[in-house]
C-alpha cells in the first residue's frame, strides 16, 4: 500500500474539492477534517466519504460557496445557519462567538443548524478544548436504529463526543462513540469487503439478531448497552434536532446519496468554562492519576498519536487522484 503524507492528503482532498464546486476556504476547512481523520486511522470520517462529497457538491445537494451566518440571541447562545453548506466552515464561522460567550457566561452552547454531516465529532470538540474549554458535541444521522424491542427505524447512530482541556493548549481527555454498538460505516465496509460481522451488532429487519451486513443495512443497529444506549440516542436527537432547526434523523435521506435533498442536519455544541471551578485542575488530576494506577490503563483518548505518513489502500488513493484531477 503506498504510504501518503497527510500534507498530500489534505493538499490533493481540497483541490478535489475546489474542482467540484467548493470555495477555496470551505474546501481547506473540509479537507482539514479529512487529514485529521486519517491520521488517527478513523477511515470511515476521512477519504471514505471524499467521493460523496464531490458528487453531491455537482448535484447542489451541498452547497460549497455559502456564507454561514452567524447570531448570538442570548449572552450564552450562539447560532449558525449553515445555509446546506458543509459543518465544517459554519463551525469554524461559530467558534470564536461561542469561546467568547463561554468565557463571559461560564458556559454556552453553539447550535449549528441546516448542515451536511460533520463526520468526526471529535474533531470539533477538540478545538473547544485546545482553547480551554470543556467541549461536548451532538449530532443526528439518517434512521438505522429501532427502539429495544421494535423493529422500526427512529433515530440514527447520533455520536458524541466529549473533550477536556489538558495543560498547555493539549487535550487531557477525548472520546468519539456513536450511541450503537458499532459505527454504521464498519456494516457498509464489512459488506463491501465481503466479510460477516459479530453478532450483537445488528439484527435484520424482522429484529431478529444478524452476522449477515446486507441483512444489517436491511434492518437496523443495536443501541450499546440496550435501553442504556438508546436513551443517550434519544437524548443527541432531542438536542442535535431540536435546539439546532436540524431535521429528525427520520427525515433524512441516506447521506452519501450523491443527489437528493441536503441533509439539514444539526450540530450542538456546550462550553464549558473550567474556570470556574477552582478544584477542576486539582480533581482532573486526581482522576487522571487514579486511572493511571494499573499499567495499560488510560484516559480516552490518551496514547493515541498521529501517523504521517499514512498507508492507504490502492483504490483509494487512485480515487485521491482521479478526484483532484
């Protein structure tokens, strides 16, 4: 497999980017994210959906030229329309006001509404951090997951993440999970590669438990935790839905359908101002420490360090090229 510097990666994803319809700096934000991605080996958020974006930046499904606009409503609010443009840059147009209003208020929220997928949550919450501020982030998907007991597709697999500002401009801790047991990208990469998946992954569409991935896509995933999982999903579709104008996951269309409706999705966002607690450095440390106490054990997030280059494989890193042609 050829081995890929992430300069290349991000260099060649926004010219691919740009020749399908993007702004210059909505193309740079984009394929920031896509770099990113890869580097940490998370290929489900990174070039695995670079295709989906070209196409539907040609069918108008994305815009990739709008202006988000931005408003804070309250002191502690902060609201971005991203106009069906990426998340990316309509988070970007966000961050500053909402830092600012968390550094005012102790704590404030940043709704981004009208959005295509943001991909990695984590992403986005990590830059809260690395200025300081607690990060917690939400967002909705297209329905693939019924109620426990039900077979009927509600809610999507509606990730969070949550990050927490380290010394020096670090992040102590990190985690990105969707709220099922698995990622709905590792059932369309199992299929696609011809392979089974474990059970408790999926069931097929009468409910019934499933190792076939075809029968997965069919049916719906399995909320981690059973009700456990399925409340924390209900509970990103109520906050990434409701606070955000963003549709329910019911309403929205597969999301690397190359044409159709934009995804109008919603991204929520809290900050947090460590600050205002004057035992948070003290007690972060000493969870950090306890959890340090048996050797292999870690905070999320910890010991995970970037690659540079990466290894992609050979049809990928074709598309790469073909797609920045």
């Amino acid at each position: 497999m050829p081995e890929v510097s992430l300069s290349e990666i991000e260099r060649l994803s926004q010219r691919a980017l740009e020749n399908h319809g993007a702004a210059p700096w909505v193309a740079a934000h984009v394929a920031d994210t896509i770099a990113r991605a890869e580097a940490v080996g998370n290929r489900i958020c990174g070039l695995y959906y670079l295709e989906s974006y070209c196409l539907q930046l040609n069918s108008g499904r994305v815009k990739g030229t709008v202006e988000p606009e931005v408003s804070r409503p309250r002191p502690g609010t902060v609201k971005v329309d991203a106009k069906f443009g990426f998340a990316q840059p309509a988070f970007a147009r966000g961050l500053e006001p909402a830092l600012a209003a968390a550094r005012e208020c102790g704590v404030a929220s940043l709704a981004v509404g009208h959005a295509h997928t943001c991909t990695s949550l984590g992403y986005f919450t990590r830059q809260i951090a690395q200025a300081g501020m607690i990060g917690l982030g939400m967002t909705n998907a297209s329905p693939i997951v019924a109620p426990p007991g039900g077979k009927t597709r509600v809610i999507g697999t509606n990730p969070f993440a949550f990050s927490v500002p380290g010394d020096d401009g670090g992040v102590a801790m990190q985690f990105d999970q969707s709220t099922t047991t698995v990622a709905l990208g590792k059932i369309t990469m199992a299929k696609a590669a011809g392979e089974r998946i474990p059970e408790g992954w999926a069931v097929d569409a009468e409910g019934k438990p499933t190792t076939d991935p075809e029968a997965a896509l069919k049916g719906s995933l399995v909320s981690m935790g059973g009700y456990k999982g399925w409340g924390l999903g209900l509970m990103v579709e109520i906050l990434a839905a409701g606070m955000t104008g963003g549709v329910v996951s019911r309403d929205v269309n597969p999301l690397k359908a190359p044409e159709g409706a934009p995804h109008d999705l919603g991204q929520f966002y809290l900050l947090i101002d460590p600050s205002t607690s004057s035992e948070f450095a003290g007690r972060l440390a000493q969870i950090t420490a306890g959890v340090a106490l048996d050797e292999g054990a870690r905070m999320p997030g910890q010991g995970k360090e970037e690659q540079d280059p990466v290894q992609l494989e050979e049809p990928v890193w074709a598309q790469l090229q073909q797609l920045a042609s």
